[in-house]
C-alpha cells in the first residue's frame, strides 16, 4: 500500500492500492449488483479512491466496455455481463432505452426489463422497479430459456420459422409446467404473437407467479433487444400492452430510425391511473401514449 495526496480541497490522505489492478478491481467491487448504477461521487466514496484517480480509471473501463456510462450514472458493461465478444451494440441499446424504461416503470410502478436474444437464451441487460425489482427473481446478467419469457418470445417471433427450427432442434427444456416444451407449440405460439404484431405474454412459464407482457426493439433485419412489464397477473398487462409496444417502438426509432416500424397497426389510448411524475417522464410517457393514440406501435 502506499499513501497519496487525494484530490479534496482539505488534503484529506488516502490509502490507495499499489497497483492499478487492484484499484480497477475495488471500482468493479463497488457495484455490488448488475444492476447497481452509481456516480462517480459514489464510487469515489465506496472506494476511498480519489475523485481524479476514480474517474481516469471509470473512462478507461468504458472504453474497454467493462463498464457502460449513461449520462452520470455508471454501470456494469457488455463484458462484466458476460455478453464479451456477441456484444453487437448492447452498448447503445442500453443508452437509447434507459431513459424510456425507467419513465415506463415510474408510470407504471411496476418492473421493467431490457433483454438481447443470445441463441435459444435471453440475457438480460437491465432492470427497472427499485424495490419492487427484489420481489422478481431476474437477474441483470442472467440467461433463461427464451421461449420461456415474453421478452424472448417477442424477439423470437420476428424470426423466420427456418431460423426458429436451426436455433431449436429436439425436445425444448422447460422450467414450470406451464413452459413450452416442444418446438410445434413454440411455432403456433410465435404465429399467435406475429398476429398481435409482435406482442408476447407469459404468465407462470419461466417464474411461478409472475406474469410479463414483451415487445421487441428491431431494425429492418430483425430483434436487436426486447423489453416486458411485469406483474402478478395477466389482466393489468393486456390493458397496459400497447405502452409497451409504443416504448419498444420508441427506442427503436432511437437506435435506427423509421424504418424499424412499417405498417404499424392501430392502437387505443392508454388509460392509466394517476401517480406522480415529473416534468421530463411526464413528457416522455405523453409522446408515447400520443404515439399509440395515432397507431404508431407494432
């Protein structure tokens, strides 16, 4: 150990960790979770590390993308998620649905997911509900059987049957008895949702108890991520499905445009219960309610 001046205008002394590996590891330890986002004020506190030397080492874990940064929060990046050398621009995903996500579960008060297809599995990138994120057992990080999930099911759906028979060959795992567990079932649900135009719903498939409604982000070629509302019952979902569609459709708009969305079709206005909000996320959930209002939603 050796002992340095930190960077506070009381030279206030610090005992700072001789090599840079070990510093870098006690910023990584200071997440906590994957989903713990904090500020570089709050990562200096958690370490003890001065406020310059933390925030050198922050912008050098971005760019090595173990960490990600959205504005000034900090979080865990594409390789400390285990996503490594399949990150196609998770990155950017993240940063495009951040905002939109997290006004979804303000207005909503319920849980929020983003997801990425990784083969037959979803990995879920991040997760929305402050404490009500704890009731529901997903983990930022974490895979589980796509078929099994809303998310998943609504990114598979915008596959060709061909894709969906080459990712999936002989009898489909399942988690609850109410997953599916054979791919002709898999096909005859993904036809189901394509005709909802790509929203999916589970309830008791992949967690007893809990319930999602999904939405897939998509470019021309396909899912490049998926989101879901959770709840404890299918009822409050359907009536909330078409602003997660329209949040989906926005962070799509975000990432690459128009040309995510042809041909929408209609939806109904979003009649949802009062619960405050500020200024910005009451903006945001007006656009996207005004967006359903006008059938741009998939």
């Amino acid at each position: 150990m050796i002992s340095v001046l930190s960077d506070n205008p009381a030279g206030e002394r610090h005992e700072l960790p001789l090599s840079m590996v070990e510093r870098m590891t006690l910023i990584m330890d200071s997440f906590g979770a994957p989903q713990t986002r904090l500020t570089l004020e709050e990562v200096a506190g958690r370490t003890n590390l001065p406020r310059s030397t933390t925030h050198r080492i922050l912008e050098q874990l971005v760019r090595l993308r173990w960490l990600d940064r959205n504005g000034r929060d900090y979080g865990l990046g594409p390789r400390a998620l285990g996503l490594g050398a399949k990150d196609v621009g998770q990155s950017a995903l993240r940063a495009a649905a951040f905002p939109l996500l997290h006004a979804l579960s303000v207005r909503t008060e319920m849980v929020v997911h983003l997801a990425v297809l990784d083969g037959t599995q979803v990995c879920y990138l991040d997760k929305f509900g402050g404490r009500a994120a704890v009731q529901v057992p997903s983990v930022v990080g974490g895979r589980v059987p796509a078929q099994h999930t809303a998310v998943g099911k609504s990114m598979l759906a915008w596959l060709s049957p061909e894709e969906i028979d080459d990712l999936y060959r002989g009898v489909l795992a399942t988690r609850t008895t109410r997953g599916i567990g054979a791919l002709p079932a898999l096909h005859q649900e993904l036809i189901r949702i394509r005709a909802r135009s790509g929203l999916a719903f589970e309830s008791g498939e992949c967690f007893p108890g809990i319930a999602c409604v999904g939405a897939a982000v998509r470019s021309p070629d396909g899912p490049i991520g998926g989101i879901s509302l959770v709840s404890d019952t299918q009822a409050v979902l359907h009536r909330l499905a078409p602003l997660v569609a329209n949040t989906a459709h926005v962070i799509s708009e975000k990432l690459i445009g128009d040309a995510a969305c042809k041909h929408p079709p209609r939806a109904k206005p979003v009649v949802m219960r009062d619960t405050p909000q500020t200024p910005v996320l009451g903006a945001t959930l007006g656009r996207i309610v005004a967006l359903g209002e006008r059938g741009a939603w998939f």
